[in-house]
C-alpha cells in the first residue's frame, strides 16, 4: 500500500491531467491474475484516469510465468502498440511501447497583393 500512495503521489506531481502520460517499470503486481494487489493498483491508476496495458508473461521461470513488469497509460489503447522483447540481458523481458502520434505539417499560406 506504500507503494502505491508512492506512485499515486509520483503521477500527481507530474500535473499530467491533460497531458500524455507512460509510467514504465518493473512493478510486481501480477496481470495475469486476479488478486487483492491487481485491484489496488488497478484502482490507484484509474482514479488518475490511467490504465495497466495487457502485456504476455515478463518473468518466465522454470516454475512460474508472471507479467510483473507494467506500461500504464492516460492514451486511448488505440494510440499505443506494445511489445514484449526477449533480450536476454535479464530474467524480466524488455518491454516497447509506441506511441502513434499523427503529426500534421503545416502548410505554408502565401499571400499575394497586387496594387493597382
């Protein structure tokens, strides 16, 4: 529960009420399963309108396989694209998160004035 007054206080600092916010890490709380500590961080993110990503197994073992690592965020899932990598650097794997951010250019307005 500390842990999660912690992060509850980290998202508040960052004043991300109306801004696009990714929390990244390593935060074992199982998503694959259904818990007391699933709900309360469930809970502590929706109430700053934020939610956990489905990602597969981040920790496999020869005795358990768990998804404790997490990608949360205020964008709509449709605005995201995550993907698990296994690097081998580690006993977690490597997690990606895109952003699909359409990005306009400006156009250029010309103005012509002709004096007569």
């Amino acid at each position: 529960e500390e842990a999660l007054s912690l992060l509850s206080a980290a998202i508040e600092e960052t004043k991300a009420e109306n801004h696009p916010l990714l929390v990244m890490g390593d935060i074992n709380v199982d998503g694959l399963t259904t818990n007391r500590d699933n709900q309360m961080l469930n809970n502590t993110l929706s109430s700053h309108n934020i939610s956990r990503l489905p990602l597969p197994p981040t920790r496999v073992t020869p005795t358990s396989s768990t998804s404790i690592d997490f990608i949360c965020t205020n964008l709509h899932k449709e605005q995201t694209t995550s993907t698990v990598i296994h690097a081998g650097v580690s006993d977690h794997t490597a997690q990606l998160c895109e952003i699909n951010h359409a990005t306009s250019v400006p156009t250029q307005k010309k103005t012509i004035c002709r004096i007569l």
